[in-house]
C-alpha cells in the first residue's frame, strides 16, 4: 500500500480529554482506510461553536492552528459550519482545505433537491446559503444549545423528533448540521427512522478527503 | 481489515479487451482500497454512448446488467450522463446507484461557483442541468465524436485547448463530462495547464462510494 494521505484535522471544542479529542479522527481512518488522521483541537473553547460571537473568536485561534498542520497534505476543519475554512485557504495557498459544511451541502446534491439541516443552532450553517440556497427546504435546531448537551438521551430522541418535522417539511434528504450529531453516531438511527438519506458531516469531510488523496496521483 | 464494499461497475462501452475494461474498475481499488469492484459491460454497444439515440438503446441493456449485480453492495454507471441510473434504482429499490454524472456535478459544488463541463458530445450530461443550471457557465464539446477519438494525441491536445477556452468563459472549477476522458488519465493535466480544480467522474463514484461504505455501518 502507498503512503497514506495525511490529514490535519481541526476540533473546535476544546477537550483534554484523548478520545473525545480523536473521535472523529478515528472514525475517519477506519472508514477512509487511505487517511492518516491528526487531531488537534484548539484552545479555550469549551462549548464548541453554537453562536456568531463565538465563531468570531475561534477563527483566529482556527487559523493558528492550521499554520502547525503545514506538513500535511489537507486541512479538515471539524465543524458544520465551516469556521476559519475561508481564512487558512488564504492563509496556506495552495493547501487543500475544507469543512464539515460545505462538503455535506455538497454531497447532499447527488441525495436530493429538498435538503433540510438538522442542527443545533438556530442559524442555518453558511455553506448551505452560499451553495444551494434554492434547494434548502427547511434549517431546524433541536432544541439543544451545545454539544454537550447532544449526549444525553434527551438529546438524541429530539434530534429523532426533529429529523421527523423535517420530513414532513417536504424534505428528501437530511444533511446533520453539527459535527457534535457524529459524535452521538445518530446517522443511521435517524436514516431508519425517516427513511431519507443522512448525510453526517464527518463522513462527508472524509470522502472529500479521499477524492484529493485519490486525485494526487492521477 | 473488514470486508469490502462489494461494487458492481457498469461499462457502456463494450470490449472484449479485459484490461480496458477493468481500467476504470481497477482505479477505483487503488485509489479506494476499501472497495471490490467488479467491472462488466452491456453488448453490442462499441461506439459508448454519445448520442441520444445511443443511450436510447444502451438504457435496456444496462437495467439488464445491473439485475445481474443483485449481489452487491451498490451499482455504479461509468458514464457521465447517467444512463440507467433511474430506471435501475426503480428496478432494484434498495440497491444504492449512481452514476459519473451526478457525482462529478455534486462534487463540483464543493469546488466552485462556477461549474464547467468539458465533454465529447453537443449536449450537457442531464445531471447538470437538473441538479445545479445556475452554475453551469459553459458546457464545450472539444470536437471529437466517441471516446475512442480521446486516445490520440490530437484528441489530448484538443481537451487541453479547450478546458483554457472553459476558463476564459469563467469557469472556477472543470467537471470532465465523460469518463473517456478518465481512461486517458488527463485530470491532473487540465488542472496544471488551467490552474483550476478539476473533477473526474471515475474518481468522483469512487468517492460517493466510499462514502456510502462509511456509512453502511455507521
């Protein structure tokens, strides 16, 4: 096998705890085999990112933090909307870079034309108004405020509720607006609930990491 | 390693040339080793496809082959105007299908705002047209008739002329609307003759059938 495509991934929750830290990383490199997955979050931002204000504080620490992933070949950064994804492009020319918002938004395109967001805050994630303004049906929170509070049995049967509205909002496909939603692995749960496609930031992050891996050498 | 994702591939160009017909199924398992592709293609059809009333009588016989793929995990049509891609998906409901049009035009989203189609015939793969018209600026035929007029250096040079015609028109991102033009491997050359990010159809199904293989069990 060939050198594995080595990948900086960017968390925005700030964690010191390992496996929390390497969660998505892991997923990743177990179901895109050809990845070699670094996970480093950044500092002091304990609730993720759920509002505009804390974005605007994360982007510059997102920003630093993607300066120490220069040897790598792709920079993922871990969150639905995107933060910081504009800025290291400008940052790192030349380095591929991109985001758990805008690569869901895009393979929600091959699922369907009414794409609805379930998220966790009560913006839609910016990719989806840049992209596909036209084809989002509907952008619903859960009724949570972090993360955090996406891992709680409460937290999962709304989410359930939620993709459920969503469904009967004429959408035919449910892209996960919150890279926390991976973390409780509600992807499949919420595919058989429905009946429509999910599509999970994560693993939408990880084929785009495979395409740029497969089209590096060809 | 687990099991892999089991993928039938169909060829709409027939050949009893067995290296001509793995060639795209073979890419597919270098480039995404957790896939087992198995390539077959339908008969009597060696010119492809690149007419209306080709893919008129191509339709059939791929519905036909693909009945024989019941055993996989999903049904990739290596085309880019997806021929039989619907009619499989009604015939084989729960099977997962798509096809080299769909995904490129997806993909491509992701990439730009712009989205040209460099291709071998005068009309846009219908993906395009249905799942994104208002970012399509430009669809250009580079002037040859099948897919076997690619594998000359004229038809090589003809493709790079024409992908700088793309740019001109203001094109941000070049989808290859033909997946001849995979068999000839000239991506990579547009990008660095264009500077511009270009999608090719054979790497775009492998990437969507990744993801589907992550998300099989997650």
């Amino acid at each position: 096998m060939k050198d594995k495509f080595r990948v900086g991934l960017i968390r925005v929750l700030t964690t010191g705890d390992e496996e929390l830290l390497n969660l998505h990383g892991k997923l990743l490199m177990e179901k895109y085999p050809m990845l070699d997955v670094e996970s480093r979050c950044i500092p002091d931002q304990y609730e993720g990112i759920h509002s505009h204000e804390l974005e605007a504080v994360a982007v510059p620490k997102i920003v630093e933090l993607a300066k120490t992933f220069r040897d790598k070949d792709m920079i993922l950064v871990s969150c639905a909307d995107d933060p910081g994804v504009k800025e290291i492009r400008a940052a790192l020319p030349g380095m591929p870079v991109t985001g758990g918002g805008e690569t869901t938004a895009a393979l929600a395109v091959r699922y369907g034309e009414k794409i609805a967001v379930l998220g966790i805050v009560d913006y839609t994630p910016k990719a989806y108004e840049r992209m596909i303004p036209d084809k989002l049906v509907a952008s619903r929170p859960k009724g949570v405020h972090s993360t955090l509070d996406l891992m709680t049995p409460e937290g999962r049967a709304s989410c359930l509720a939620t993709a459920m509205e969503l469904k009967e909002k004429g959408a035919d496909v449910i892209a996960l607006g919150c890279t926390g939603l991976t973390t409780i692995g509600i992807a499949k749960e919420i595919e058989e609930a429905t009946g429509l496609p999910v599509i999970d930031p994560v693993l939408a992050l990880g084929a785009f990491a495979a395409f740029e891996a497969a089209k590096k050498d060809f």
